[in-house]
C-alpha cells in the first residue's frame, strides 16, 4: 500500500484512509465472523497506513491525516472518534502507540504532541497495553530512548508511575520497569535528564523492584561501566528519592548479598580483571613486525606499543570494548595466610609479584595519552570526535565521587550495624568511628601508637568521641647549662597527639562528629582546638569546653550543621555568639543546643537572655538543654585482687611453663627459618566478650582486629569500642595468651541492658552478629565466657543464635562456651543448650581437679578446666603488685579456648620445622570429634569423670627432658615435634 508522499497531497491520503474504511458507526468493532481474519488484516493496514502518512510528512509544517491537522485538539478528538476502532491495532498485540515509539523516521514529536496526548489519555489506557513480549509503549519509548515522545507520555497520563513500574512481561515480576530499562539503555550523559526526569516521576514501589537479575535501579546505576561524569547526579537522585534503596541487597550467588555500594566496588573489580584479560589476550596474539619495533616501542598500524619482549605496553582506547584498565581501588592488609574471604574480601597491600607485569605498565595516565599515539591516530580521533561520540567512558574520578557521596549519605543516615554492612557486607574491614569513652584517663604514646595501631579506620569517621584525658608526655630532660622551656599559655594540648595519629597515621580525612569532653580546667586553647580539627569537615560539632569562640567554628568546621554550646551564664557571650560575624556567618547552620547553667545572674534575668538569644538566631532553631552536673558512672570491674597470688594451679603452671618453652624454640630457630611468626595459617581466636583493654601489656601484641555490637546510646547512633574494655574481656584475653602466646585475637563487643537493680544482660542479637562475625572472618576458634537466659523478650533472637552456632560448627570452627554456675539443674542457658552438639560446654573446676560445688551435673558438661582463684597475670611478673584471681566457668572456658589453640599451634609449627607443606594435623584436629579426642588423650583424672584434663601429662612431660638435660635451645624444636605427634595420637 503506497503511502501518502507529501503534506500537499491531502485529498490523496484521505482516500487512501476512507477507501480502507467502512463507514461503520464510531465505537463499533466488527462483529466475529467468518471473515474476523480479514477484518484483523484491514485494523492492521489502516494502522500501517496512519504510520505512513505520519512518516511522510515528516518534513510538513503541519502533520495531516484524512486532512485532519493532528496539531490541533479539536480535529485530533474527531480522528479519534472516526478510527477510534482501528488504534488498539491487532498485530503483536500492539496498538498505535506501540507502532509510533518503535517506528523510524517519524516527524519531531513536537509536531504531534496533541496527537499523542490524545492516545494517552484515551480511556482504553492504550500506555499501559503491553505487546506481546509484554512491553507497554512507554517501555518502547524509553529503550529506544526517544527523550521526547517520553516526556509527551508522561506529561499526559494521569498516573504515569503505574505505567513506569510495569515490568516487562506480567508472568514474571522480576524483570526490567522504565526505570531499569532508562538506565540500562544510556549511552552518553544526554540519557541522564531524561534518567532522572522518570525517577521524579516514580515510588518507593518502582524504585525497589528488582529486574531478572535480581538488581534495582540503584544498583544498575552503580555498575562501574556506567561511572561517567553525570552518573553521580542520577545516584543521587535515586537515593534522595529512595533513601530505601540503599537497603536493598543483590544476591551474589558466590559472594552473597550485596549493597549498591558492595555492587559498585564488585562491577569495578570485575572490570580490572576484564582489562587485564583483554591485555594478556592481545599480548600474546599481537607482535612487532620488524626488527625496529623489537629494540624501542613504536606504534604499530594499530595502534599499540610493544616492549623489547613484544608485549603490549599499551593499547589505544577506540571504544567501551577496548577500555583502558582503571586502576585498582586502595587495598587492605591481611594477615599471614589469611585467606580471603566475605563479601568483598579483603587483599594484600603490596604488589602482588605473581601477577604479570604487564599489568602494572598498561595503566597509562590519560594526560599522556596524546604524547603516546601516532599523528595519523590523533587525525583520526579528531575527526571521530568532531561528530560526537555515544560510547560511555567510566573514569576513577566518577568512581570516587559516586563512592564519596554514598559514604557519605550512608555515614550520616545510618546506624552504626547498617552502616557497616552497607559498606563492608559481613566482615568489618575498617572502623567508622573512634571512641575511648570508658578508658583509663591516662594516655601515653605506645597506648597510641602500639595499643591502638592494629585500628584500620575509614577515611570518614562517623564520629570521634574522647573523655576528659591527660596525656602524658615523654619528659626530656634539659642539658647542662639549659633552663627547661617555659609553658606558653595555661590551655590544654592533650588531645592534639591522637588528633594528629588519627590524621597522619590513620588516614582520616573528615570527622561528621565530635564529642570532646574538656569542661575541666583548664581546656585546651582555640588554637589547639583549630590544630586537632583544620580540614576535618565537622557537620555535627560538641566539643564541651564553655564559651567557645565562633572564630573556631569559621575556621575549621566552615560548614557545620549542628552545634552545641556549652554556656557559663555571661549575657556578653550570648551576644557574641548572635552578632552578624558569630554563629550567623555559617552557611549551613540549621540547629544550635544551649547547654545552659545559671552564672550570676538570677533565674529570672538568665532566662530571659536565652529568650532573647533564641529570638535573634532565627531561623536558626535553638534548643535549651540544662547542664548536669557531677562525673559520669564508673565502668571499671569488680574484680577481686590480692597481694597474694592464692593457690597456683598445677594446671596452670604447666602450661605457663610450656608457653615460655615454646617462645623459646622459636626464637632460637628464627634466624634459621628467618620468620619470627613462622605459621602459614595463624591460629586466630576470636574473644566474644565485653572488648579488650589495647593499653594492657600481656595482650597488646595479639590484637589484630575487631567488631563492636555494642551501643552506648542508639538514639544518638554512639556505641562502646571493642578496643575499651568493662573488665572481663581483658581477663579472658590475658587467660587465653597465658597458655598460648602467639595466638591471634579477633575481639567482638556484645551489646547488654539492665534486667534487674545490678543485673545485666547480654543480647542474644549481638550475640549472634558476634558470631556470623567470626565465621565471616574465618576464625578458628570461638571463646564465649558468658551464658543467655531465654526469656519471652529475647525468644526469637534465641532461634537466630541457635541458628548462628549450627552455622559455625558446619564451617569447622572449635567452639567453647561456658556452663551455668547456679547450681545443680539441668543447664537451659545459651549458646550452651543450642541443638548442635558441636560445642564445647566447659566447667569450673578447683585447683585439686574437682568441679566447683555450684556447676550442677557434672556430665552435662564436656571438660571442666581451673576456675577457682585463678590468677590472670603472667607468672613472675615483675609489674605485678596485686594479682587479680577470678572464680568461674567463664575463666574455664579461655583457658579451654587457649589450650585448643595451643595445641593447634603446636602441630602447625611442627610440620613447618619439618618442611612440610601438609596442613593435614591442623586441619584435622580443626574437627570438633577429633580435638575432643585429643584433650582427652591428653590424659584426665577418674575423679572427675575423665572431665578434668591433666596437662602436665603431656606437656610437662616431654620437655622437662630438655630443661633438665640442659640441651641446647636450638634442639628444643625437636622436643615439640614430639609432642606434636603424641597430641595427633588416636585412640
């Protein structure tokens, strides 16, 4: 059928239409009939005809069909009622709609917008029929990414988001809506108006759908492939739109769930593989072609240069396909052998020799690109980039803003638990905040750089809050002839060592909140106060020192939000803080809390002050708060000490005596092995308790990281440092080194609330956060001295813990918790009465080996191991002036831990003085059934039930040989690897 050529043959399309119309009455279909095909073939062609003759004037100032002006309302409405029959069309379940948004060569959009609008707003909603791949015409509009027609579309439907939602296709919920399909289909920074004109449009609903990848809007818009310069604006706009979607998880089938931002930093990671395979690829299958090319780098035809080898040194980026390799995002740490694991693994910081040279050599700056390619290639890409190009072209400086702003929101709008599982899935590689609430007031410079230099912390703290402390500096003493520096000015300057260890050695760039506890006096100077936090960026400011200066404030924390001020009761000062240069000249000052006291004036006259300084602050909200006063709570523990050590356990002299065997061996034979920590796999326990003092000497070493579960004020989004310890956490860590010296210690914090008046009690909802931690840390061993009651409030929290133990015992991780002391019932008390059998349940026993008379039925429990005044200092000890002795499963329960891990440590280090590269008894005895067997091959007593496990059986035994003999140190190793191959014994 021929088409209509021009606008000025109108009479010939109005034939052309009227000869395919009946002339049946408007809003009559025909009846089905016999001839129902062909009355289908004849909706079809006057469909393909009304197409046409769109087509054809496309070039007319005005679009007519049947000389109807399809610019005006009044002839489109009587189109309509003419062919209101044939629009729904037939073929591919299409109507017209459909037709005009998957057609070509249509006229401007503009020229039938009252055309389209019309369609729309018919009441067959012809914009949400989906075709039959289940496409609504909408969804053609977007993929096909035709910016106009959509905003026409849009515009004109009542409800456009319930057409924007629709996925694609109604038997699968799963797939694509506009919104995917938008930011799927950009192909250059044009796309992202119309991208985020559809996100204004839409709700929660189409912003969390997931398509049949499993993938939300949000994340299709952090894929790394799309990071160009305005990708950053469309993430913005979907998260300050739904600040849910950053909640949404994407399951990885091997990685596991994953946040947007998990999802960017996988996408990029994929990338740099892809890159570096791309590489290697052409590396080997492209070659120089003449001698020339072998003795320098040159261009080939191609575009590459080659090395002296004929390896690709670099290769010119043409299009996506041919990407330069983005560097690689910043790396973290690990430890010896430890294998990467977790949702987003953590990777060594060095340069992985291994890997092939060329990967470092590819990356070629962008800046010195054009110095690279030869003058007919940059011709060429001249004249290409004249016509504009369509390709998206992801850059690092994208990625890192994308990555910033997420930090960022995230840091700000979440809780601590949220945050970090947004940012690092289930293992906590970095800290996001700093908090020495409840630490010793004194602080010294090895607390700060040995104590605390295990802390990797993220480059945006969520906030740093310290308690009124003193540090003490190292004093040197002036030389002869020299007078002693004279102190200038009485401030403080205690906190600027830990401010500058946070920036220069630490890495932390922005601080969102401070909490500096400095009423006392003196406090430290502004000065001080500027020098602690210049570039910190401080949105949220309480740094408690009275009548501070707003100079402060201009200076270091220029675009503070929320400021507390803490007020001495001077009227001058409140007039100050209110002038046009005080608290006014911050930008983006929104609230300000008064901490308020009465100083000399009356109650009266000081509440007036306040009213008349809330009244010129406006619009800045202020709020009164009265100051308290008196020192907060003390946290330190109860624990007994004594000048007397009390009775000395023969179990724990043994292996106290072992332990300082074993140190011993191995510094004789470390310059022979050259690795004072020899191990391939270290043995890692990790403590579940109340956190660890870093400052105390015994376990400072063995720290290698930690978690915090714990929260000091949830409202206010403050927690309890794992690193800052109540006290039982330290003693249980000091047990465990005791017996093994070279274990290392992963610390998680529990969260507790008050049952009772003095009664506290741990969640199990930490608990079990505590112990996915470790499994996601792949831990060897899991300490918990402390047991859960199941009540009505915490059942459910119960189910998931139970659930958390099953989970680590199939991971093989040894597990050791303590049982009940009160008394002679059946022990109902978690992780103790979990279902797995796979759980060491330890008691206390007496220094004789007999179980402590409150520990209730005897074999319901594993082991009994010393729990009655057991000393937790190192044995002679110079230091040590008051020994604290602790009575109690709980002790039994790390010295349990300790012993399993001395044993594990014990056959490790065996097979590697052996030069064997078998891990075979490590692994084995990582079995639950096989160190059972193990303790008790060790040897136990009758009287306990072959509970008690006498140590010196074993490892007394066997090296008392070496001590009395008086061989020399460097044999001694042999005397392990004897011991080693008795504990590996089966019965």
């Amino acid at each position: 059928m021929r088409a209509s050529l021009d606008s000025e043959d109108n009479s010939e399309t109005t034939n052309k239409l009227d000869n395919n119309e009946d002339h049946r009455q408007p809003g009559v279909r025909p009846e089905a009939d016999s001839d129902s095909e062909s009355d289908e073939d004849e909706v079809q062609k006057t469909v393909d005809q009304i197409i046409a003759d769109i087509k054809a004037s496309k070039e007319a100032s005005v679009i007519k069909i049947s000389g109807y002006d399809l610019s005006n309302p009044t002839e489109v409405s009587r189109f309509l009622d003419r062919y209101e029959n044939y629009l729904s069309g037939v073929r591919e379940k299409k109507n017209l709609l459909h037709f005009i948004a998957d057609s070509h060569g249509m006229p401007s959009f503009g020229k039938i917008s009252a055309f389209i609008k019309a369609l729309v707003q018919m009441d067959a909603n012809l914009l949400a029929r989906r075709d039959e791949d289940g496409k609504t015409p909408l969804f053609c509009a977007v993929s096909r990414r035709k910016h106009k027609l959509v905003k026409i579309m849009c515009e004109a439907h009542s409800d456009p988001n319930s057409v924007l939602r629709m996925s694609k296709g109604p038997a699968n919920s799963k797939s694509s809506n506009c919104l995917h399909e938008a930011i799927l289909k950009k192909k250059n920074s044009r796309d992202d108006d119309l991208i985020k004109s559809l996100i204004e449009l839409t709700d929660d609903d189409t912003l969390l759908a997931v398509n049949d990848r499993g993938l939300t809007p949000l994340h299709l818009a952090v894929e790394y492939e799309r990071c160009d310069e305005g990708q950053v604006e469309v993430v913005e706009a979907l998260v300050n739109k739904c600040d849910r979607a950053l909640d949404k998880m994407y399951e990885h089938s091997e990685k596991g769930p994953l946040s947007p931002y998990l999802y960017l930093e996988y996408t990029y990671d994929e990338a740099i593989k892809k890159g570096r395979r791309d590489i290697e690829k052409r590396a080997i299958t492209e070659k120089p072609k003449s001698k020339e090319d072998e003795s320098r780098g040159s261009y080939s035809s191609k575009g590459r240069i080659y090395n002296k080898r004929g390896e690709v040194l670099y290769e010119e980026q043409r299009d996506s396909s041919m990407m330069k390799l983005p560097p690689e995002r910043p790396r973290i740490a690990q430890g010896p052998g430890e294998a990467p694991v977790g949702k987003f693994p953590s990777r060594p910081s060095t340069l992985d020799k291994s890997r092939d040279p060329l990967v470092v050599v590819v990356a070629v700056d962008d800046s010195n690109k054009d110095s690279l390619k030869s003058p007919a290639d940059k011709e060429r890409n001249k004249k290409s980039s004249s016509g504009g190009s369509s390709a998206l072209k992801p850059s690092n400086a994208s990625l890192e803003q994308m990555k910033e702003f997420l930090r960022l929101y995230c840091l700000r709008n979440r809780q601590h638990d949220d945050a970090v599982e947004f940012l690092y899935g289930m293992r906590q590689d970095k800290q996001i905040y700093f908090d020495l609430i409840g630490t010793n007031p004194k602080i010294t410079k090895d607390r700060i750089e040995n104590g605390l230099n295990h802390l990797n912390f993220e480059d945006i703290l969520q906030y740093v809050a310290i308690p009124q402390v003193e540090f003490e500096y190292d004093f040197i003493s002036p030389k002869a002839g020299q007078r002693a520096p004279k102190r200038n000015g009485s401030g403080r300057a205690d906190l600027m060592p830990l401010f500058n260890w946070l920036r220069d050695k630490k890495g932390v760039k922005r601080i969102l909140r401070v909490i500096i506890e400095d009423l006392q006096h003196p406090a430290h100077s502004d000065e001080v106060i500027e020098s602690c936090l210049n570039g910190m960026c401080v949105e949220t400011w309480d740094w408690r020192k009275h009548d501070l200066s707003p100079d402060v404030l201009h200076k270091v924390a220029p675009d503070v939000r929320v400021v507390h001020l803490y007020w001495g009761g001077n009227n001058a000062i409140l007039r100050a803080w209110s002038e046009a240069e005080g608290l006014k000249k911050l930008k983006k000052l929104k609230i300000v809390h008064l901490h308020s006291q009465q100083g000399l004036e009356t109650r009266d006259r000081t509440e007036e002050n306040i009213k008349q300084f809330k009244t010129r602050m406006l619009p800045i909200e202020v709020n009164q708060v009265k100051m308290k006063g008196g020192k907060a709570d003390s946290t330190s523990g109860s624990l007994a000490a004594t000048r007397d050590p009390y009775e000395r356990h023969k179990w724990l002299t043994s292996m106290e005596e072992y332990a300082d065997f074993l140190q011993t061996a191995e510094r004789a034979q470390k310059d022979d092995i050259g690795d004072p920590s020899p191990l391939k796999h270290p043995i890692t326990v990790a403590l579940i308790d109340d956190g660890v003092d870093v400052n105390d000497q015994n376990i400072q070493s063995r720290i290698i990281g930690g978690r915090s579960f714990c929260h000091r004020d949830k409202e206010q989004n403050l927690n309890q440092s794992y690193y800052v310890s109540g006290g039982h956490g330290t003693a249980m860590a000091r047990l465990i080194c005791k017996v093994c010296p070279g274990v290392n210690l992963f610390i998680l914090r529990l969260d507790e609330y008050f049952i009772e008046l003095g009664k506290r009690q741990i969640t199990a909802e930490s608990a079990t956060k505590a112990i996915r931690a470790a499994i996601e840390r792949r831990v060897d061993i899991i300490s918990m001295s402390w047991t859960i009651e199941r009540t009505e409030r915490n059942k459910h929290d119960i189910e998931k813990l139970a659930d958390a133990v099953r989970d680590a015992a199939s991971k093989g991780i040894l597990m050791f918790c303590a049982a009940t002391d009160q008394g002679a019932y059946k022990d109902t008390t978690y992780p103790a009465a979990s279902s797995t059998k796979k759980i060491f349940k330890i008691g206390a026993a007496e220094a004789s080996g007999a179980a402590l008379k409150w520990l209730g039925d005897q074999t319901l429990v594993d082991f009994i191991m010393p729990g009655h005044q057991v000393v937790t200092e190192q044995r002679d000890d110079p230091r040590i002036k008051n020994s604290t002795a602790l009575t109690g499963s709980s002790v039994a329960t790390a010295l349990a831990s300790g012993l399993a891990a001395v044993i594990l440590y014990t056959v490790q280090l065996a097979d590697v003085y052996r030069r064997s590269d078998d891990l075979g008894a490590y692994r084995s005895l990582k079995n639950y059934d096989r160190m059972k067997e193990a303790f008790s091959q060790i040897g136990t007593t009758k009287e306990s039930d072959n509970k008690y496990i006498t140590v010196w059986n074993r490892f007394t035994s066997v090296i008392k040989p070496a001590i009395s003999e008086q061989r020399p140190r460097d044999e001694w190793i042999d005397y392990i690897t004897t011991l080693a191959d008795q504990l590996m014994r089966t019965a």
